[in-house]
C-alpha cells in the first residue's frame, strides 16, 4: 500500500451518530464542549438519543441511558454483536412496501439484534429520520422517499462499535441519575425541549411524553448534582420557564438550524441555552 494510503487506513474512523435523531447536537458541537470542564471523572449522558455529544466526545469511562428501550436495545447491539447487526441490515430491502412491512412487525417478536436493524432500518428510511411513537409505544413516522437511504453503513457502524466498547449502556429514566453520580464526574443532559409555542411542540420520543413536571423534576435533580460538585450541562430552549427554573446557574444562548421540523418554515435558526455549573 503507498505511504499515503496506509496512513488513511490506519487512521482511526471518527465514529458519528448512527442514527438520524430529534433534536441531535453535532452542530454546536464546540458550544457544548466549551461548557465541559477540562478534566472530569465519568462521563453519563441520561438522555443519550443519537449521541451526537458522546461520540463527539468519546470519553475513556462513560455511562449512557435512554429511556427509549428499543433505542438502547440498538446501542447495546453495536456493542456487542455489530456483525450479527450488519448481515441482517444487508438483506433490507428499500421500498415503500418493506417499509409498512417491517413498521408492522412486532419489535418485541423480534430477536435482539433483529429488533435493533428493524430500528436502524426505520429510522433511515423514514421521514426526516423522525423517530415517533404513537401513545402504544408503536413507531408511526411514515415513509421517507429517499432516493438511496443508507441502511447500512459499516464502516461507521464498526467506528460506533469500537467507541462504545468499555460503555454502559442502560433503560433507565434520567431522573434516576443521581444514584449513580460521583463527585468529579460530568454529567450531559439534553432532555426533550420545553416547546416554544403550544404548536411547536414535539415530545413523542417515547409514550410518556417529557411536560413541565418533569422538566421541574429534572431542574432538582441538576441542582443536587451540583451541590454534590458533580460537573453539569444541560441544553433546552431559550424559555422563560427554563430560564426561571435554572436562575442561579450560568446560562450561555446558541443558535442552532434544525434540520427535523415537520414544517419547512421552522427550520430556521432557534435560540437555545446551555446552562452549566
Ligand atoms: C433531545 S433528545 C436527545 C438528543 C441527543 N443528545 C442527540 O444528540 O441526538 C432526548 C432524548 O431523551 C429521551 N428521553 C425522554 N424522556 C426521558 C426520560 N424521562 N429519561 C431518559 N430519557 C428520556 C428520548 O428518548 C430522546 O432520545
């Protein structure tokens, strides 16, 4: 192999999310970095989604959790058996039709890994790579029209696989963070958006829904970890109510293009905060 080619080969492929997710942060990226302290113990991400931040980041020791279970279910799978993942995503077929098909299938009927491509697939080829559940916690988003979705992509697959290696990965409500949080460690979160009009409001990741009480519950819980010294970051949008909840803490404003708006013309840039302690 030529000196050049060889060093392509041997440099390590940055792995980048692997699925199109709601709300995903690779855009601001260095904002959110700028905001981490520069050195912290573990690293936990408590509403993990694409984990745009986490492979951005990809720290030695690092805990990542969703409530979204077949979400979860895919991230383990890259872990641990991303070849068992590449054969099955490799017999899809792109169409309108397999689509309905496989969105019928039951995911829990499925076998792990055949639930974890049935996701992957979904969500390449659906819509806006919205990822949506009806209140049965049935994935609903209809199909995308891509002219050539990539199902699967191997070598990022494999790159996501390789960072995801030494992680733990769990289902879990972020509420539940602080039970296992140490002094030290920096904490993520980047939780479903209080909405910014009543029409503006996208909060169907999961059945449950993610309203006021929570964000409530989860501003509690940011604050505990902070008297704890635990390093904390947090992204929402720019509200009054989020910027009551978290007075006291310093906020930074960002802009930020959204790609997933079912109306074209909120794909503007919209303020969002990071707030930090
Ligand atoms: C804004 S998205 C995260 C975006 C992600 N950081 C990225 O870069 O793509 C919010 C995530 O929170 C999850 N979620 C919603 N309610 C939750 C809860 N109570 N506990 C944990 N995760 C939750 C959703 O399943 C979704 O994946």
């Amino acid at each position: 192999m030529a000196s050049a080619a060889l060093k392509l080969h041997e440099q390590k492929i940055q792995a980048k999310p692997f699925l199109k997710w709601a709300g995903g942060k690779g855009a601001i990226l260095e904002s959110i970095f700028d905001c981490f302290p520069q050195r912290f113990k573990g690293y936990h991400e408590p509403f993990v989604g694409g984990g745009a931040v986490f492979f951005g980041l990809q720290p030695k020791k690092a805990v990542l959790s969703d409530i979204n279970a077949e979400l979860i279910n895919v991230y383990k799978t890259i872990r641990d058996d991303v070849d068992g993942l590449i054969r099955q995503l490799r017999r899809y077929k792109i169409s309108e039709d397999d689509f309905y098909k496989v969105r019928a299938r039951d995911p829990k009927r499925l076998s792990v890994v055949g639930s974890a491509a049935r996701t992957v697939y979904l969500n390449r080829t659906c819509f806006n790579g919205l990822y949506r559940v009806n209140k049965k916690g049935k994935f609903n988003a209809p199909y995308g029209r891509y002219a050539n979705p990539k199902v699967c992509n191997e070598e990022n697959l494999r790159a996501c696989s390789a960072a995801l290696q030494d992680v733990e990965i769990l289902h879990q409500n972020a509420l539940e963070v602080t039970q296992r949080v140490s002094k030290g460690d920096l904490v993520y979160f980047d939780p479903p958006y209080d909405p910014i009009s009543s029409t503006a409001s996208f909060t169907s990741y999961t059945a449950q829904g993610f309203g006021r009480a929570e964000q409530e519950a989860l501003a509690e819980v940011f604050a505990t970890l902070a008297r704890k010294k635990v390093h904390v970051v947090l992204s929402n949008s720019n509200t009054p109510f989020i910027r009551k909840l978290y007075k006291g803490f310093k906020i930074k404003e960002v802009f930020v293009r959204r790609a997933i708006n079912s109306r074209a013309d909120r794909r503007g840039p919209v303020s969002e905060v990071l707030v930090y302690a």
